[in-house]
C-alpha cells in the first residue's frame, strides 16, 4: 500500500515539474520577441486544444502579421480558439470578420458556416426570445444560397430544421397562452398565424381545435350585434377542422362545441324573430290609431 502512494507521490512530482517547465516555458515565449517561436508555440498549443494560451498569443501575432499571407491563417486559428473556449459570441464575430476580410480563401465557406454555427450554439430554449434563432436561420438560409454544393448544407439544413421546431413551439405556447388567459380572440389569431407560418406544424390539429373552441367562446362574449356573424365563424371552424382531420381525436369534444353553436344560433335566431315581431306588432298599432 506505502509503495503504490510512493509511486503516485512520483507520478505527480513528475507531472507537476513537467507542468511548471511548461508554464515557464511559455512565458519566457510570451515575454520574449523572437516572433517565429511565438507563432510555432502558439500553433502547437492550438494544437493541443490549449486554447486560451494559443488565443494570447495569436491576440499579439494578429497585429504583427496584419497584412501579410500569415494574418489568414492567425484570424482563421484564432476564431477557433474562441470557439474551443466555449465562447460563441465572440467566435461567431471573429468567423465573420474572417469572411468579411478574406472572401476569397480557402476557408471563407467554413468560417461562414461557423458564423452561422456558433449563433446556433448561441441560440436559448424555445420558452425564451428567439431573436437569435432567427438570426441563425437567415446566416444558415445565406449560408446555403452562397454554397449549394457545401459539404455543410446537409448540416445546415438539419440546424434550420431545429430552430424553426422552437419557434413553431414557441408560437403554440404563445397562442395557448391566449386561450388559457381568455384571450380568445388573440388565441385565434395566433393560431392562424401558426397555421400560415408553419403549413406542416406537428400542432396542426391541435390549433385547428383551439380555433374552433377559441372561436366559440369569443362568440359567447360578444356583443348581441356581433354574436351571430362570430357564431358562424366557430361553425366554418367546426368545419376546417374536419376538413383537415376527418378522424380527429377531438371527436367528441369538438361536436359538443358544434351542438352549443347551433344552440346558441338557435336563440340568437328566435330572439331577432321575436324583435321583428314586436317591430311588426308595434307598425300595427301604430297604423291602427292613425287610422281611428
């Protein structure tokens, strides 16, 4: 047992040494001005997934080289270092202004990939704005148009896909939102707006359903003038949602809704026969006691 600590007591001596000879190495580099061993050391960090200590670096390196062949290839390492780092804000710039500075090399199509990526990687869950993801989807959309036959289009593609599946969840959670706070008339026309949005959503069936009854109670709350035009909206809604989903598992519940519509149009109905009745009565009388 005393042996095996012993031997971890080495192990660790030696590491440390090997670790602080490193260390000192690197500064003695960093303080140093001999600009070839900079630019070797900091491509054998980078190489090394040491990102932090290539990025300083390549941060000096940068302005000595700027206008040079080398400065394509330090702006190119250098984006990556933010990117290993985890920080995609800063990658997502940095890969841009390499495509912005040089349109022409051999690694614009990556680094406008990775523009694009990084804001991906940018992008928060679907519950929170999606300003981002939007931005996202247009760097992927031009992404794509510049290089149809990229390597990444399939990728990018894949990545649309997904950031257009949050922001069809988030406008479903929005228009529920509307009809759980009794909004209905803003519950229907987030869900249209859903259904124009997103022709294929996986909620069509689901919006088609909560136009209907969205449509309904709106109905019920309006106004006496209005009750009727807005009744026969909730009917045609009845009825996009069977056009839609012959087999609809709201079955039961939607021709429940249907059969409060028609009740509903039945005393809207009786009650404007009963005020030309009453209109009617009122003109007889009236012309009655002229006539006398």
């Amino acid at each position: 047992m005393f042996k095996n600590i012993r031997i971890i007591i080495v192990i660790v001596a030696l590491l440390t040494g090997i670790l602080m000879s490193s260390c000192s190495q690197y500064r003695k580099v960093l303080k140093g001005t001999n600009i070839t061993e900079k630019y070797a050391t900091a491509l054998a960090l980078y190489q090394k997934d040491d990102f932090h200590r290539a990025m300083t670096l390549f941060d000096e390196l940068l302005i000595y080289y700027r206008g040079t062949d080398t400065s394509e290839k330090i702006n190119y390492y250098y984006g990556y270092c933010y990117y290993g780092e985890g920080d995609f804000l800063q990658a997502g710039y940095y890969f841009t202004k390499f495509t912005n500075t040089f349109p022409t090399s051999k690694y614009a199509e990556e680094c406008q990939y990775m523009s694009a990526y990084c804001q991906y990687m940018y992008s928060p869950k679907y519950s929170l704005d999606q300003a981002i993801s939007v931005d996202a989807i247009k760097q992927f959309q031009l992404f794509i148009n510049q290089y149809p036959k990229s390597k990444y289009v399939e990728k990018s593609n894949e990545i649309i896909d997904e950031l257009r599946g949050k922001l069809e969840t988030k406008a479903f959670e929005i228009a529920k939102l509307y009809y759980k706070i009794e909004d209905y008339q803003a519950a229907v026309i987030a869900f249209k707006n859903l259904l124009k949005d997103f022709p294929d959503t996986k909620y069509k069936e689901d919006a088609y359903y909560y136009i209907l009854i969205s449509s309904y109670y709106y109905a019920l709350n309006s106004y006496e003038n209005k009750r009727n035009e807005r009744l026969m909206n909730a009917k045609d809604a009845y009825s996009s949602l069977y056009a839609a989903f012959p087999q609809t598992k709201f079955d039961k519940d939607a021709k429940s809704v249907l059969k409060n519509i028609t009740k509903e149009l039945s005393k809207v109905a009786d009650k404007e026969k009963s005020i030309k009745e009453n209109e009617k009565n009122k003109n007889n009388k009236l012309d009655t006691k002229q006539k006398s």
